[in-house]
C-alpha cells in the first residue's frame, strides 16, 4: 500500500517511478525501504506513548511545540478524524523529524535527541527520505497501524502497554506480508512491463519514421493496472533487407514480473512469418540477462525474405482456463484457511476472539432479557456508553484506592449506571406507552454525544495527541489471566452473569413474570401481573448487564476512555441474542461463533486481502434468515395479544381446546 502511494501518486516523485520502472531500484530493495519507514513510526508511537522519547534535559516548551506540531500522536489523531489533503507537509514534518533524530544532533527545539543507529540514519530509506507523499496517503497509512477495526467499531492500538510478545507479532506480521488476492489472480500472467529488442550484425536500413531498428529496444507495460486504456498488444516497424539475419526477444524487465508473454514476425501484408511462446534454457543462458525466464519469448536468427517493412508484435499469451480455475481455488482456498482457521493461529490472535466475544456475550444477555419480555429495546449502545464513563470516571478520580476495592465499585457502579439508563425507555412504555425502538435508538445517541462531551471537555488531558482519557491506574483495570494478552479476569464476571441471568429468568417470580408478558401481557395482566413494573425492570436489567460490558471494554480492553469506544457493538448483541433463541445459556455459544467470525474476517482481509465486507454479507444473510422466522412468531404473538387471548387448536372441539396453558405458553 505504501508502495503504490509514495510511488504511483505524488507528481514529485517522478524519478522514484523511473528508478523503479528502469530496475534500478529493485523491488525488494525498495520493500525493504518501506518496512524500515513502518518501523520507524512503530518505534514513535512506543517511545511517545512511553514518555521514552524526549531529552531529559529538555524544557516544557519543546516539548509542547513537538507534541502539537510534529508528533505521531497528531498523526494518529489526525488519522482517525480526518481523511486528508493532496499537500505534503504532514510527511515532510515527519521526515524532519526522522532527520534529525538519525543526525549528531539532535533537535533540542523540539526536545529530540540524537538517537543515531541504522534505522533513523539516511541509508536505511534513502528514495522515501527524499519523496513526497500527500497527507491522505499518509494518514491512511497511520490509521491501520494505530487503530484496529473489529466490524464496525474501532480501537486505538495501546502502544503504552504493549508486551513484547504483541509488538513481536506486529513485526512478523510486517514480513509476511501476501500479494494481493482476487478471483482473478491469473491476471497477473498477463500483467507488467516488458521489453522488446530486434538484434542483428546487418547494416541498419535508412528508412524513417521506423518505430525500431537494428540493435534498439522498445517497451512498456500490459494491462497497467487503473490506466484508462490499458496496453494488451505492442507493435513495432522496422525497415530491413532480404538476407538480413535478426533475433528479436520479448522479455518482462524484472524477475518478479510473471507475465507470460508471446512474439511474432509479420511481413507487410500481416502474414505472420516466425512466431515464439518461449524460450529454451539454452536461449536463456545465451542471451542473458535479456532473457530471464522460459516464459520469455525469442525468434532466435530468422533471415527476412526481402527488403521491406516488417512487423514485432508482441503481447501476454492467453491464460489456459486450467490456470485460471487453479489460481481461483488456490486463493480462494487461502482465503478460507485465513477466516475458519485464523483467529486459533497463535495466542495473539486468539485473545482477539476471546476479548470481543466477552463483550458480545454480555450484550448478548442483555437483549435476551428485554426480548424475552417481548420488547424491542435497541438500546444496549447508550447503556454500554454510560456504563463505561461512569466506571472510567471513578477510577480516573480514586486510582489510589485499593483494587480489591475499586473494581468491584467501578462493576457496580456500571451496572448502576446501565440500569437507570434503561430504566427510562421502560418507565416511557409503561406510562406513556411510548414505542421503546424510537426511544431507545434516541436515548443512544445522547448518551455517546453525551459520552464524546464529557471525554471531550472533562477528561481528556490537555497534552493529548488524540481524543481519550488518561491510562487508568493498575489499581483500576482488570488483571489478565493470560499473559500479554487482554483476556482478563471478565472471563469470570461474564459466567457469572450468565449463571445469574438464567437463574433471574427461569427461577425468580420476576423472571416468571417477563415471561408471562412475553407470551401474552394482556393474560398477564388478568392473572394479576403488574405489567408496567415488569417492563420497566426487564428493560432496567437489561441495561445493568450492557452496562458491565461497558465497563469491560473500558477497564479490560482498552483500559481508558476512548472516542468510539464501541461503534454499533449493542445492534451486534441483538445478532448474538436472536441466535440463542433469547435464552441465556445458549448466549455464550453464539457470542463465541460471532465473534469468531468476526475475527476470521479481520484474520482474512489481513492475511488474504479479501475484504472483511465478505463476512458482513453472510452475517446479514444469517440475520435476514433469523429475523424472517423472528417475525413470522413475532406478527403471530402480536395478533394473539391483539385477540386477548392464545392461538385455538384448528382441529379442537369448538368449545375450547387451548394450544398452550399459561404455564407452559410462560416456561417455553
């Protein structure tokens, strides 16, 4: 991606593009150049996010000039909120600042030192140091180094508390990087630059207006890839005499390059003369380095027949239908490997999962229980928001207390905080009769525009680079139960919560109850149920149990407040819920197999470059197919509640014949 932004876009980089068209920069080389540019914004965010980076003996005013004018953390800041112009001085800032970090010197105006060392020194990038690059490549480059995308929501990358074992991975996710997949990777066999030449010891023929003659090379590129009219077939003229014994080679200019190209020779009426698909090892030995594979092609000493004009053409060779449908299933084979197998390749990965099934889970079980009662609730977004900021507020304000202590308040105080968010919706149904969707998808958004003030304004500190509180104290956090990872202590607080919610639910006279208003709240209301109160608690409870998911992503993942800290993860718990069928022991299993593939996805775009947006097309396709059954029962339960009373038994005795006591209609 790099690559093709530092080289394919700027206009100031036209001699980059001829160095590397002309081979003179090697591809490799120039792949090493961008990986050394990645590590050196890698080392940037660690060492500013770690308060590593300045010199000790620097004063408070370099350092804020750094921090506001010439920091990653501008970057990352930049990257998330904007998308960028076509100037380049947001590169040209970094480049000064990797100058000057490489020089003997240092920067003290900007309270740099001098680091010294290969990586910031100027043979380690010498074509990028001396590029340009538009400020919109580069903090598209950023945003994937500083932020991670799970579906729709977005994380900023914890440098900071990064282990080891986590930057590790990054680095050799950097070295494996995989050529890009499509459904047509064969076209690669007919892709790249090539050259041809018409060799000959003959004297040249004056002849003008020839596009070639003896002894001169012409080329271009195939099937360039976004050009308007891409080049699928090159000819060339040139003038020569009867006798006259020439070699005409068609060969890619690099290596790398797998086109498979063909060459003819026609006379002036389009007769084609001599023709090649390849070329032997003894052609290429013999004609190296012009020839630098068998897929080259070479008509090797051909006498023209008479003086004349005569025709090169040369163009890729048709790709066999074979090779089309064995790099198809190769890469989609690859593809596959990546999104069913991926998030269990390696404990990096697999914490993924297990950390965003956590929060699904959770979310999961609070939808189960307002939908159990038969309320459409969508507001587990806005509960989640609050119960991360209260949470988040109580541990940035008493870090010093101890945190056998400070957990479990900031645990309670989230569910408190979730509970009485949802505890409006549920008192508007109940006393106004207010429709709890509308409600509850407008109570979301003032309570994350809510969230983003107090962030904003409150608790963001003002030598932030990017939007977000400061780092909660130890004492605040969840401890991890493996190791660099952020699989924390939640994995217990979720099985309790489950536990917990089937017991509310199957054994509690408050559960019975949000089961009779379920199956049929006008049979409720008979049977002395106070309706009203129920609906208000099973939408209270709900929010208690989004609320402590809030708090888990808060004090478990990301272990601050952050600006999006959760991006739609309260409409994915509806996904999770409707699997389960709205029953809280199942709710584990499927927040595990969504989540699943929500890694796999991320796992496949990264490893694959399939877009993750694959995997939200089969997610829509389980929901459409989900939610139709959902509806069919759901317009069904709205006609009996209409009628007062359950379904008739159509081969029943017209005197009575229920399909469902009250009891059964409630447990199931």
């Amino acid at each position: 991606m790099a690559g093709e932004m530092v080289a394919g876009r700027h206009p100031a980089n036209a001699a980059l593009r001829d160095r590397l068209r002309s081979g003179d920069l090697d591809a490799q080389d120039y792949y090493r150049q961008l990986l050394r540019l990645v590590y050196r914004l890698l080392f940037l965010f660690v060492a500013e996010d770690r308060e590593l980076l300045f010199d000790p003996a620097s004063d408070d005013l370099a350092r804020r000039r750094y921090r506001d004018y010439f920091s990653t953390a501008r970057l990352r800041s930049l990257a998330e909120k904007r998308r960028g112009s076509r100037h380049a001085d947001l590169y040209q800032a970094l480049r000064l600042v990797i100058a000057r970090l490489g020089s003997d010197d240092g920067l003290p105006k900007l309270g740099l030192p001098a680091l010294g060392g290969f990586l910031f020194s100027p043979a380690a990038a010498p074509d990028l140091d001396s590029a340009d690059l538009a400020n919109s490549d580069l903090l598209g480059a950023v945003r994937p180094l500083a932020f991670t995308a799970d579906g729709r929501t977005r994380r900023a990358v914890d440098y900071r508390n990064l282990g080891s074992e986590e930057l590790g991975s990054v680095y050799e996710a950097l070295l494996e990087l995989h050529p890009r997949f499509n459904l047509d990777a064969a076209a690669r066999f007919q892709r790249g630059e090539f050259r041809v030449q018409l060799q000959s010891q003959a004297e040249v023929p004056d002849v003008e207006e020839m596009d070639l003659e003896y002894g001169k090379a012409r080329g271009g590129e195939f099937n360039q890839q976004n050009a308007p009219e891409p080049l699928t077939e090159a000819s060339y003229r040139f003038a020569g005499r009867e006798g006259d014994t020439v070699t005409i080679i068609a060969a890619v200019t690099r290596q790398n390059i797998e086109a498979d190209l063909e060459v003819a020779l026609l006379d002036e009426s389009g007769q084609v003369l001599a023709e090649s698909q390849d070329s032997t090892a003894e052609q290429i030995e013999a004609y190296r380095p012009d020839l630098k594979s068998t897929k080259d092609a070479v008509i090797e000493n051909f006498a023209l027949p008479a003086d004349g004009v005569y025709t090169i053409r040369a163009r890729p060779e048709a790709i066999p239908r074979s090779t089309q449908i064995s790099e198809m299933l190769s890469k989609t084979r690859l593809a596959y490997e990546a999104f069913l197998l991926g998030p269990l390749d390696g404990v990096l990965r697999w914490s993924f999962w297990v950390q965003d099934a956590l929060t699904l889970i959770l979310l999961g079980l609070a939808i189960a229980i307002v939908f159990r009662a038969e309320q459409f609730s969508l507001g587990a977004e806005g509960q989640l928001y609050f119960g991360a900021l209260v949470s988040g507020v109580l541990i940035l304000a008493f870090g010093d207390v101890p945190k056998t202590l400070l957990v479990p308040i900031a645990l309670l105080s989230a569910a408190t905080a979730g509970f009485l968010w949802g505890l409006l919706p549920g008192a508007l149904k109940a006393y106004l009769g207010a429709n709890e969707l509308v409600s509850t998808l407008m109570l979301n958004t003032i309570a994350t525009r809510f969230y983003e003030m107090v962030l904003t304004f409150q608790l963001q500190p003002e030598d932030a680079g990017y939007t977000a509180s400061d780092w909660f104290s130890s004492a605040g956090i969840l401890d991890p139960i493996v190791e660099n990872t952020q699989v924390t202590i939640a994995v217990f607080v979720v099985i309790a919560v489950v536990i917990v919610t089937w017991l509310l639910i199957r054994r509690t006279p408050i559960g019975y109850e949000i089961r009779m208003i379920g199956a049929n709240i006008k049979f409720a209301n008979f049977g002395g149920i106070n309706s009203k109160r129920t609906i208000m608690l099973a939408m209270a409870l709900s929010g208690a149990v989004a609320g402590l998911a809030g708090a888990h992503l808060a004090m478990g993942i990301h272990r601050r407040l952050i600006l999006n800290i959760s991006l739609g993860l309260g409409f994915e718990g509806v996904v999770v819920a409707l699997l389960a069928r709205n029953n809280p022991l199942v709710v584990p299993f499927t927040g595990l197999l969504y989540a699943y593939l929500r890694t796999g996805a991320q796992v496949m775009e990264r490893d694959a470059n399939v877009s993750s947006e694959v995997v939200r097309i089969i997610q829509a396709v389980v929901i459409l197919l989900i939610t139709a059954d959902a509806l069919v029962a759901f317009f069904r339960q709205r006609r009996i509640t209409r009628r007062g009373t359950l379904d008739l038994d159509v081969g029943a005795d017209p005197a009575g014949g229920l399909t469902a006591s009250p009891q059964e209609a409630a447990h199931g």
